[in-house]
C-alpha cells in the first residue's frame, strides 16, 4: 500500500499536465449526452425487411459463447445503461444455436424487442479493419519500424476505483484510467512516441512505418512472413497520449496530395525517405503496443474490447458507456452514395468512439480491401437496438 498513494498522486498530476485524448477503451466523454430508448417495431426500421442478418448471428453466437462463464445474474460486460442480466440473454443465445441459414430475421423477430435509440450527441458512423502487413523477424533497409511488446515498466491506475474507495470528488473529475511509467517509487508520464527507446527483446517483428503505423491506428493487425505464416499482433497497452492523426497533419501541411488515405501516406513515405517518415509519425504522441497471437480461425476478426472474435460486418464499436457489449444493434445510414443498414453487435470500443450512443465504428473485416471499404465509411446515422423480450428497458 505504501506505494499506491504516490502513484495516484503522480497520475492525477500527470492527468493534469496531459489531458490528451487516448484512441483506447480508457477514454470517457467529457460530458455525458442525453439518452433515452423508447419502444418501436421491426416496421419502423428502414430495411430490415432486406438487410443480410447473418453476418449479426455469427456475431451473436460469439458473443454468446464469450459470456458462458460469467454470472448469469451479473450484468452485461463493460457496462451501458440497459441490457440487464446475463440470464435474460441465455434464451435466445439457446435458440441461435439453431437457426439454419435463412432463419435470421425470424429469429431475431422471435426473441427480441427493439427499441429506438435517442440522444442528443453526435450520430455518425465510421469504419475499421484489420489490416494485413509484410513484416520480418529483423530488421533490414525497408523494415525498418518494430512492433514492440507491452513494456514491464508501464502501469495503469484506475482511478474511478479509487475516488469511490476514498470518496474523492477530485479524483471523480479526473481520467477514469491512467497510463504512467514506474520509475523506482515515482510515476511519470509514459513518454510520447518520439522518445520510446526498445529495450533488448522487446520487438517481436518488423514493419515498414506507415504499416505499423497503421496497425497502432486500426489498434490490431495480421504479419505475414516472407515463408507464407502470418500471426497476429494484437493489441496490448496504449501509452496514455490521445491520438493526432500523422496523416492529416500532412494533409493539412500541403505535403499529402489526393487524400489522408494510407496508400497515400506510404507512397509520400517511399519518395521522402525514412527519416522524413518517422518525424511525420512522431507529430502524433500516441503509441500502441502489441503482442503476438496464433490465428485460431482465419475467418474471424481479432478479439474485441469485449473478448470475442470480431465479425466483419457484424460487430461495431461503441460506447459502453450506453451501450453493454453484447447489444443488439440496428443502424440507419449511408455508404459510398447507397444505404447502409444493418444489424450489428457491440463488440468493441474506441477512444474516438467514447462520444455518445449515436457514435459507432463498423468492423469491416481484414485485408486491404476491408480497408479500402473502410475508409469510405463516414456518414450519420439513426440508431436502434435490440433486447430480448420482457428484458426492461433499464
């Protein structure tokens, strides 16, 4: 106990002196937006009658599979305003173990409600993928930028714990969680990305920047060897600094021609050098750290805030400040000038997510045409989710 006091000191100081936003489930809003879920019928969801549903089943079957082991009286995981129990799920998680292809629709009319989301807060969708990189075991002229595991000096408080322990209003108002680094009885700042120094078997593989950039971006990606294998680096901890986007300060600068895109970005890359690169990189303090997985299943997406395998196209980040992991939801918007309506499952989550419940990012898969498709996503959107019958409201 001796040292927790003066690491929460030094992180409330520190959560003074760096209020940046962080692109990792830590972030909360500022300001809570108004919500509220008033009941509705499948009828007033525009396309349902057409939309593809079995993307959202497999999503829900694994989400389903993820809470198996949890309390059946506890909550939903990560939180939200509705959903209640575990138990209230357990039968249509039965009943989805079933369902032939084909039988979607009639099986989410059967046991579930839907409900229209209101608020008042920013109503938008945008997108993420996976993306897939070259990468090697060491270092050469093109592979330059390693992928670096956790570090062992970096810790994380959780502050809301601690304000509800001792009752603090302080630290009510201060970051939920907190990243430092523990240097002997002190903690400081984690440092930005420009001056993280790897120590000797830390990197695991190596990169061109732009793609490991990329991967710290999307938050998780697949490597893929010169001999055929691929593993997956995935997401392990955050240095604490919120995220600016290197790409649109090079937009932004008249340096980036045709578009803050990624194709973009390595072709400005490949012509300006790496030195030139990594300056680009390093206008943004954020740093993801990853660690390296087996790919289980090549068809499934990596493991979300939630636990479970990301399904493309039918899981979404959200806030689960609104919204529980597990939540059924149906989104009304728009993609490349068509309409983009679908049913999708709470899966995950994003510092850039954490706005509200009208704030989601679709999965779109992995590869480079997920993110080409991707990338395209940025449009608002109306809300609906979906409880199981007789479930309340709150």
């Amino acid at each position: 106990m001796r040292l927790v006091l003066p690491l929460l000191a030094a992180l409330a100081l520190a959560a003074c002196a760096t209020s940046r936003e962080t692109p990792t489930p830590e972030t909360r809003p500022e300001t809570a937006a108004t919500f509220a879920l008033q009941p509705a019928s499948f009828r007033d969801m525009p396309g349902w009658a057409n939309a593809d549903l079995a993307p959202a089943l497999l999503a829900f079957r694994r989400s389903c599979d993820g809470r198996r082991q949890r309390d059946p009286a506890s909550s939903l995981p990560g939180g939200g305003r509705y959903g209640g129990a575990v138990a209230d799920w357990a039968p249509a998680c039965s009943a989805a173990q079933s369902v032939a292809p084909g039988g979607e629709r009639a099986f989410f009319e059967a046991n579930f409600t839907p409900h229209v989301v209101r608020s008042e807060g920013e109503a938008r969708l945008t997108a993420y993928y996976e993306p897939i990189i070259e990468a090697r075991r060491t270092p050469d002229a093109e592979f330059t930028a390693p992928l670096l595991q956790r570090p062992g000096d970096m810790v994380t408080v959780d502050l809301g714990a601690f304000a509800e322990a001792h009752d603090n209003e302080a630290l009510r108002g201060a970051p939920r969680r907190l990243t430092g680094q523990l240097a002997g009885m002190e903690v400081r700042p984690y440092p930005q990305r420009g001056q993280i120094t790897p120590y000797a078997g830390q990197a695991f593989a190596y990169a061109h920047p732009v793609d490991v950039y990329n991967l710290q971006i999307q938050g998780s990606g697949r490597i893929a060897f010169p001999d055929g294998t691929q593993v997956r680096a995935a997401y392990a901890a955050q240095n604490g600094y919120r995220w600016r986007s290197a790409l649109g300060a090079l937009r932004d600068s008249g340096q980036l021609q045709g578009g803050a895109t990624w194709a973009n970005f390595k072709a400005w890359s490949n012509q300006n050098g790496l030195t030139a690169t990594q300056q680009a990189i390093n206008a943004d303090p954020s740093y993801v750290f990853f660690q390296e997985e087996v790919i289980e299943d090549p068809t499934a997406g990596p493991r979300g805030a939630a636990g479970v395998p990301l399904t493309a196209l039918g899981s979404i980040a959200v806030d689960p400040a609104y919204h529980p992991y597990g939540a059924v939801v149906f989104v009304d918007g728009t993609y490349d000038g068509q309409p983009f309506q679908r049913l999708m499952v709470a899966q995950d989550t994003g510092g850039a997510i954490r706005r509200g419940p009208l704030r989601g990012d679709v999965f779109f898969g992995s590869g480079a045409e997920a993110g080409r498709g991707a990338e395209q996503m940025n449009a608002p959107a109306r809300w609906w989710t979906l409880l199981p019958r007789g479930v309340p409201i709150s």
